[in-house]
C-alpha cells in the first residue's frame, strides 16, 4: 500500500487546470511578438483590471518567491526594512530572496503563532527603534491566508493598513493562495486588497491550477516604476510571455479561479470534520482556507505514512494536508477513515 492514487503533502503535487491548459493550447497558434507584446498579455491585465475594479499595474513572473522578492524590492532601499511573521514564506522559504534583490534590506520577524500580523505587534516592531544604527521600517507584508491557512478579514486587513498608513509603512500582500481566502470570505477580492489598503498583491497562479505564474499586481501604479527592469534583470522577463499570461485568461474569465480554490477549501473542511472528535487527535489550527494540520501522536502519524500517506511534519509537528483543485473527495474520505481508524488504536500496540 506504498502508492497512493493521490497525495495531499503539497498542493503543488496537482498538474495543471483543464481552463488553464485550454487557454495556453489556444495561444499556441501562430506566431506574436514576444517580451509581453502579445495579445495574450494584455488581455490577462485587462482580465485582473475588470476583477479588482481598477487601473492597477500587472506584471508576470514564474514563481512566488521572484514575485514576492521583486515587489518587496521595489518597495525598499537597501536600508530599509520589512516587517512580517515569523513563519511568512519570505522569511522561512525563500533563501534570503527578498535580502538579495532588495540589497539588503532586513527583515524584521514578529513572532506569530497562526502567521498573522497584528497591528499591535507592528507597530511595536516599527517604533522600536528610530535611530541612526537599525534599518529603517519601510514595508509590512502579509500572507493571505496565512502558511498555515488562517485569512485575514476585510477589518483585519483594514485594521493593519491604518497603522501602516499612520507609520508611513507600504502594504504587500503575499497572495500565493489569495484565490482561496476570497473563496473563504466569499468577498469581492478589491475589499481585501486595495479597497483595504494593500499597495502590492502577489497573485499565485501555480497553487490555483496552473503550471507556473504569479501575477504581482501594483494597485498603487506610481510603486511599478522601472519593476520591468528589476523582472528583466532577475531573470523573470518571459521571452515568450504569452504562455505566462494565457493561463490566467483561462482561469479569471471561466471564473476556474475562484471554483478551483473553493473545491480545494471544502476538501480540507471534509477532513477536518472527521477529525473533529476522535480521541488523541486535534486540528493545529483553525481550517478556514485548504490546509489541515493534524496533531496527532507520533505513533498515529508512523502509522498513516506506513499505509502509504505522504505529509510534512515541519510546523510544530503537525502533518500537514493541501487541498487542490483536483483533490478527489474519495481519495479524502480515505484519508480520513484512516485517521479515525488509526486514532482509535491505543497508542501503546
Ligand atoms: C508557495 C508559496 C509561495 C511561492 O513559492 P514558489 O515556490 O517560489 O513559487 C509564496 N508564498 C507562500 C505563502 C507560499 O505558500
């Protein structure tokens, strides 16, 4: 029982979505011009422009952390710093990324249990220090949900952007998943972003359902000023840029975007429903995107991977299930029988 037909270690174990694939087999036609000229290109910002409702700036990049290391760089100096959680992908998972192309700049941790950022606890970090000697404070990022799947509200995110505002601060919002936490707050995906107050959101394509692509999207235009220039230079300008931005035609005018991410959302409620009530077991935290975190005892989890499940144990000790817009419902429930089976066998055998 080594293979299983499905995996939820890693929502990045999903291929990619049939509205995505049917939208780069379209562009594959013929020959257009390159760099982002392409019709293709301009029709994918036009598509996030009518979704957020205004004149932002869009730009496409292959991954999450190019994304989010570029925009943070574009917001920063080389003595500035940037404020986010302890467990922020940027600052856990990206090789000192956002450091590298922004020369330097730090990144100032808050220590968070469930990743979120509080008010209070920037503008402790932002006010700690006003002197010559520390970097200066320039940027708070966010995930959105969270890397162990909490979303911020509407008023959360309102909340932290007024401190910002007050402290002079920019707003990013690292949205690797962000399809998932408007899936959740079923809201207008302006309310939790510019409406609220973010400066920059990085859109992830590639946990949504699609082979590479995130957009990072510049709601206040004046900060995408030369970000062509840091893309060409990091190496993140696609030559062929149309297979880049197809995909997302695909996803944001089939509405696959927003489905993908709500089926990914209602299989991790499908787990932890189950798990809710067994003896020994507990969610780590919270399931309001499509992560579950199962703590369990290390006899439990030993058993799980010897019938064939593969997880990370890399948060507290938690195994960790993603949900993807291809997750099968009955690859779920045999996950979770397995879980309430395993549970009840005493720990001791
Ligand atoms: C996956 C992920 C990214 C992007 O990672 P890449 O591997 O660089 O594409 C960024 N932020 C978060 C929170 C993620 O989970």
């Amino acid at each position: 029982m080594n293979d299983r037909p499905q995996q939820f270690a890693s929502d990045n174990y999903a291929g990619i979505c049939p509205e995505a694939w049917a939208a780069m087999a379209e562009a594959n036609s013929g020959s257009v011009p390159a760099y982002g000229e392409d019709i293709w290109t301009e029709r994918a910002a036009d598509a996030f422009r009518t979704l957020f409702d205004t004149h932002c700036e869009i730009f496409f990049v292959f991954n999450g952390t190019a994304a989010n290391s570029l925009a943070l760089a574009s917001l920063c100096r080389s003595y500035h710093s940037v404020i986010c959680a302890s467990s922020a992908h940027v600052e856990t998972d990206e090789c000192g990324a956002p450091e590298f192309f922004s020369n330097g700049s730090k990144l100032l941790v808050a220590q968070s249990d469930d990743g979120k950022l509080t008010p209070h606890a920037i503008r402790a970090l932002a006010t700690s220090r006003s002197d010559i000697h520390f970097p200066k404070t320039r940027v708070v990022t966010i995930t959105q949900p969270t890397e162990t799947g909490q979303v911020y509200t509407i008023a959360e995110v309102q909340a932290i952007s007024a401190v910002c505002r007050e402290l002079g601060l920019k707003l990013h919002m690292d949205g690797a998943r962000f399809a998932h936490a408007c899936a959740s707050l079923g809201c207008d995906p302006a309310d939790i972003t510019w409406r609220a107050g973010v400066d920059v959101l990085c859109f992830g394509g590639t946990k949504g359902g699609m082979a590479v692509g995130e957009a990072v999207i510049f709601f206040d235009r004046a900060l995408a000023e030369d970000f062509d220039y840091r893309c060409k230079q990091a190496g993140q300008l696609a030559s062929k840029m149309r297979f880049l931005a197809a995909p997302w035609v695909g996803v944001l005018g089939s509405g696959a975007w927003l489905r993908n991410a709500a089926h990914a959302n209602a299989c991790a409620r499908q787990l932890a429903a189950r798990i809710e009530g067994l003896p020994g077991v507990r969610l780590a935290f919270p399931v309001e995107a499509n992560a579950v975190f199962l703590q369990a005892p290390e006899a439990v989890l030993n058993r799980l991977r010897d019938r064939g499940w593969r997880f990370y144990g890399f948060i507290g000790g938690a195994a960790r299930f993603m949900f993807a817009w291809d997750s099968d419902p009955a690859v779920v429930k045999a996950l979770a029988d397995d879980i309430a089976e395993l549970a009840l066998i005493p720990v001791y055998l």
